[in-house]
C-alpha cells in the first residue's frame, strides 16, 4: 500500500509520517511525503517536492497512490485551502481513484469563521469529488492556544482572553494515529466520528495553567469579542463533549515542552 501524506512537515503531518514510517509501524506500507522544500528521502519516507498552491509537482506524487491523507493547511491563508483541494482531488483522480483522507475541524459548518469556512467548502468539495474519502473532525490541538497564549503573554503586566471561550484541546499525535487508522481502513468511511480532548476549560484556565507552567506573573484580562463567529464559539459549537477521545491532557502537553 502507497500511502502520499500533504503538510508532512507540518505539526499533525509530521505525527503521521512517523506513525506511518515507524520500524513497528504497520506492514506493507511504502510511505510518500509532501513538502514545498527539496527533502532527500530517508528514514523509509520517500519525500517529494510539490506545491498545493501552484500545482507544481503534485500529479507526480499523487501517481501510484492508493491513500493520500490531506494534512497541508495553513489558518493564514484560508482562501488557498479550497484551490489546493481542488488540485489535489484533480491530480488524484487523473491517477486512479486512491482513498483520500482529510483532517478538519468541530464546528466548521457551524461557526463564521473564515477559515473554518474554507474548511468546510473543502469538506463538501470532497464529499462530491469522486474519490473514495473520510473526513475526520476534531478539536483544536493542544499546540493552537499554546500558540496563542505564547502570543498574548508578550504584552507586559497583563494577559488578554476572550472571554466566555472554553475549548477542549486533543493531542496531535493521537489525532495523526486515528487518521492512519482511516488510512489503513479498506473502503470509504466517508464523514468519521469527531474526536475530542479530554478536557474542556474556559480559556482563562489554560490561561492561569499556562502561566504557571512557563513561570510568568500576569493579570488576566478577559476582553469580550464581538461577531458572529465569536458568538458561535462562546455557544460551544467548537466543543464535542460527546465525542471525547484523547487521553493526553493540556497539563501533560505542557509538562513536555518544558
């Protein structure tokens, strides 16, 4: 089985080339990745070059495939995430029908964010583009408020956050070995069980969690968003309080990156 992984270098693909590419990973496997970057292959990773943006180099990767999982994102530019699916689906079907495997997000139908949005489109773009395909939706990871709290904690003295926001943050690396599971898996699964932390909090809590993990003394200061998309959040339409699948927490999350 030749299984192509987009984004491969990325937070979530990188999880998922390692899981894949493992000396104890599954048998009969032969893994390709993708990277925008020349990248020799090693390591039992075939890396090709190829941009989702220009198309250039992507019906070459895609050539032989019978799995593509579709981890390439990028939150700054949603307005490329439904062209590179496009070009992707294309390039796929031009080379037989390989089962596409897409990673998105809880609430994208539900919540007017831009990217969210875009990642909806692409959802129902793959839903109707003739491949054989499962989507899996799940929570931010643990990585995006990090990210943001890393952010936010530059200001001196005080510590913005939104107020009336709770998220329920999963660990990428269980996410990347649930989507190898879809790629393993014969046929379509098409719309998958949504996956979620094990936690929920207001983000003010992975705020004061933050804080003292990193060592740092801020005063929280809750700021209350306006906008539609903001109001879908603080209704929990980011949240899958049925669906809780991860083990690991935020609290370990943090432990690690010390």
């Amino acid at each position: 089985m030749r299984i192509l992984v987009t984004g491969a270098s990325g937070t979530l693909g990188s999880h998922v080339v390692r899981l894949l590419a493992a000396p104890h990973g599954p048998p009969g496997v032969e893994v390709h990745a993708l990277s925008r970057a020349e990248r020799p292959s090693a390591d039992g990773v075939i890396w090709h070059r190829g941009d989702l943006a220009t198309g250039e180099g992507i019906a070459g990767a895609a050539a032989g495939m019978d799995v593509i999982v579709h981890c390439a994102s990028d939150a700054r530019r949603p307005k490329g995430e439904l062209s590179a699916a496009r070009t992707l689906v294309e390039a796929a079907r031009a080379n037989g029908s390989p089962r596409l495997v897409y990673i998105s997000i809880v609430g994208v139908d539900r919540i007017p964010f831009g990217y969210y949005q875009a990642k909806y489109a692409v959802e129902r773009y793959i839903e109707n583009g003739g491949l054989p395909y499962a989507v899996l939706r799940t929570t931010q990871f643990h990585d995006f408020p990090a990210m943001i709290l890393e952010a936010l904690a530059k200001v001196p003295g005080v510590l913005p956050v939104p107020a009336g926001l709770r998220v329920q943050p999963i660990d990428a690396g269980e996410v990347a070995a649930r989507l190898v599971e879809l790629a393993l898996a014969p046929g379509a699964a098409g719309r998958a069980e949504d996956m979620g932390g094990p936690e929920t909090f207001t983000f003010a809590e992975l705020a004061r969690s933050y804080l003292a993990a990193t060592g740092r003394r801020r005063v929280l200061l809750p700021l209350r968003i306006p906008g539609r998309a903001m109001r879908g959040f603080r209704a929990g339409h980011n949240l899958a309080p049925g669906h809780v699948a991860g083990e690991r927490t935020w609290r370990e999350f943090l432990g690690r990156r010390k």
